[in-house]
C-alpha cells in the first residue's frame, strides 16, 4: 500500500517547493491582472431596456416568445419593468403590455437587431435595471465548466436553460476573455465561465446539477461535519484493512463505497452520478490494448528499441528514457491510459536488462502522473484553463521545469529503494 511512498513523498516536497519559491514566477503576469473574474463580467456595459409601444411587435405576446426572438438574434432577455414590478423572464406566459421595459443583455449589434424585431425604442438604462440583475431574490453567480458536465459541446440554444431551469445564462468566458458575439451558437468547453442569473435558491441546485462549480465567494454546503467525519472513518478503515492484507485493495475500496452509500452520506440516486463513467469506459478499452502490447510482443520490441537508443547501456539510463518517454505519453493521453500502454513495456524493459522491473513499473507510475506540459493531459489542467486565464501554451512555462524536477529527484531514489 505505502510502497510508493519513499519516491512520492519526495517528489510531492520537492515540487511544491519548486512551485511556491520559483514556478509562480515563471507565469506571465497578465495572468496574474486577468484572472479575477469580476474583471471579465462587466456586464452592466451590454444591458439595455427597451420601450414597448403599442406599436410593437412585442405587445401582447408571452414572454416567452420574447424569449425566443431574443435567442435568434443571440440576445438574452432578462425580464421586464412594469412600472415598480420586476417580471422576470422564468414568467414564460405573462403577456407583454405597452409601456413595459424589456430588459435584454448581448453585444451592441445583437441588442439592436432584436430591437428592430421587436418594434422596441431604445432607451436610457437607469437604476432600475440593477434591480433586475441583482436582488434579493434574483442574483448573478459565476460558474466554472467541470469535466463531466452536461453542458460540455452544446449550446445556449440547446441547453434552453430559461424553459428548462428558470435561469439565464447571461456571459461565457474563456481563457481569460469574454466571448462577446453570438453566445447563442458557442459551443461550451472544459473550463469555460460562465455567468447565470436567476433565482439564489434555484441557482443552488440546479448549477451544480448541470456540472458546473461555483465560483467566488459563496461557500457551497457538504453536508453536516458528522457526515464529514464518517466518511473519512470509513475510507481511513478501507486503506487500513487493504494495507494490512485483510482483504484484497479492490475488494476494500469497493466495500468503503458501499458503507458510504449504506450510511446515506451520498444519496443512493447520486451514486451512478458519482461515478466517472468515462474513466471506467476508457480503462476497459485500455486493458485489451495493454493486454496486446504485452502478449504480442509489441513491449519486448519497443524495450529493445529504447535498449538501441541508450546503446545498451546502464539501467540507470534506460529508466530515465522510460520516465522522459511516460512523460510525453501522458501529456496527450490520460494518466490510466498512458499506465496501461507503458506497464507491460517497463516490464519488457526490466526483463530485457536482466534486473527487478519493480522500478521501471514505478518509474511509469511517477511518468504518468507528470501531465504538466498541456490542458489536455488532465482535467484538472483544463478545469483552471478558463479561470486562469491561461493560454495552451501557458501550460510549459511552469510545467517543463517540473518534469525535469521530476526526473531529477525520482531517478536516483527508485535506484535506491528498488534496487537494480
């Protein structure tokens, strides 16, 4: 269970040193200014209201068939002001009447063109709009894209989030900019923030429903510290009873997740929610390639190709390969993918050499987790990409220099605590 220790705990000292006294300084320092995210969501700037008359196209439909206009020309209807009442636009069947305001956000064009279809006359914002953005009851709340959202690859016309949830979805930003023509059409991306409007209770619940993770400083409740603490007591046994060889590691993780599910600190109707369906898909997919590479003799052949590149030479220089070339897998495969590929080769290696391949496979085990070069090597490098700000080339400046870190430390101590 802790044989990974020795090498992890130091390279886990070594690279949080390098990060908090150097690494931070390697990031540009527009990052740095850009990436609050109140800079980025002015929206006060692309509100407007306009005047119905009883002219207007708009006079006597529902609201939402205003909304749906709104979403042809890549607008967001708000709501209306009829005189001191704010009528939002989750209000789908209220009828518009003369002398409302209709409030709509977007970019300068997409407001105009919606207000010619409309019949509406442009008038001057005032105060009162503040009200219609936040209140008491309505208010903004910024979100970041997760990697198992839902909403990932569709578009705000798609997702319909007014007639579905009640909410609107107002502003996107992503890497650091904010996307300010046709909204409507942009299909959402890991690590993209975004901008809702709508009811405090109803954002609560249906944000992170959709896979998103609320942003700033709004504390997001994880249940009772009861809870907390029992769910920890059953995973500190589960690594306990596994450690010891009560039970095979598996079967005890496995039993943990059950306890877990049994004691009702995650709901029975959450538990299939819980699970990253498409790790287990890409790892049953993975096992029969990695099967292959090891009975096919394809392992045996690529060890023997990297044997050729280090002229035959010391084990010592045939792990650092390995490392070098684990490195560079996993920064464009997942980690669990890039293991399952370069086991069976780390053992051919290990058998090749005539030594214990325990090193080469833990050599693997470290290569694997060092996806620091690009977004796409983890999640977690493409969940910060928008609040960041960062670029895909950012991802080097800081990372490369880890990797060497990396390298530099575990070589020598897989050496030592497996020796060849």
């Amino acid at each position: 269970m802790f044989d990974f220790t020795p090498v992890g705990a130091a390279v886990a000292v070594a690279g949080v040193l390098f990060i908090t006294l150097i690494g931070w300084r390697l990031i540009p320092r527009r990052l740095l200014a850009d990436a609050p995210t109140r800079n980025l969501f002015k929206i006060d700037d692309y509100v407007a209201e306009g005047l119905v008359q009883e002219t207007s196209v708009a006079c006597g439909k529902a609201i939402g068939e205003i909304d749906a206009i709104s979403d042809q020309h890549d607008a967001v209807l708000i709501g209306l002001l009829r005189g001191g009442l704010r009528i939002f636009v989750s209000a789908r069947h209220q009828l518009v009447q003369p002398g409302d305001l209709v409030i709509v956000e977007g970019g300068a064009q997409e407001i105009a063109d919606f207000m010619r279809a409309l019949g509406l006359e442009l008038t001057t914002a005032d105060e009162d709009i503040q009200s219609m953005l936040r209140g008491s009851d309505y208010v903004l709340s910024e979100a970041v894209v997760a990697p198992r959202s839902s909403m990932i690859g569709q578009t705000l016309l798609s997702l319909r989030l007014t007639g579905r949830y009640g909410i609107n979805l107002l502003a996107i930003s992503r890497r650091g900019e904010r996307l300010r023509e046709r909204i409507g059409n942009e299909r959402l991306r890991i690590g993209d923030i975004l901008l809702f409007q709508g009811d405090s209770e109803r954002l609560s619940q249906v944000v992170p429903a959709l896979g998103c993770l609320p942003l700033g400083e709004k504390r997001v409740g994880t249940g009772s510290k009861r809870a907390g603490f029992l769910a920890f007591a059953i995973f500190a046994a589960a690594l306990v009873v596994a450690s010891i060889g009560v039970v095979p590691f598996e079967l005890a993780l496995a039993g943990g997740a059950l306890a877990i599910v049994l004691s009702n600190i995650v709901p029975a109707r959450e538990m299939y929610d819980s699970v990253d369906w498409a790790i287990v898909v890409l790892l049953g997919a993975m096992i029969p390639v990695g099967l292959a590479i090891e009975t096919t003799g394809t392992g045996a052949l690529i060890a023997s190709a990297i044997l050729g590149a280090t002229d035959g030479g010391s084990p010592i220089l045939a792990l650092t390969v390995l490392m070098i070339v684990t490195m560079i897998m996993t920064d464009i495969m997942s980690n669990a993918a890039t293991a399952l590929v370069a086991g069976p080769i780390a053992f051919s290696l290990g058998q090749a050499l005539g030594v214990n391949p325990d090193a080469f496979l833990m050599a693997v085990a470290i290569g694997a987790s060092s996806a620091f070069l690009t977004p796409i090597g983890h999640q977690n490098n493409a969940l910060i990409m928008g609040p960041g700000g960062y670029r895909f080339g950012d991802y080097w400046r800081m990372g490369l220099p880890l990797k060497v870190l990396v390298v530099i430390v575990s070589v020598p101590l897989l050496a030592i605590v497996w020796p060849m």
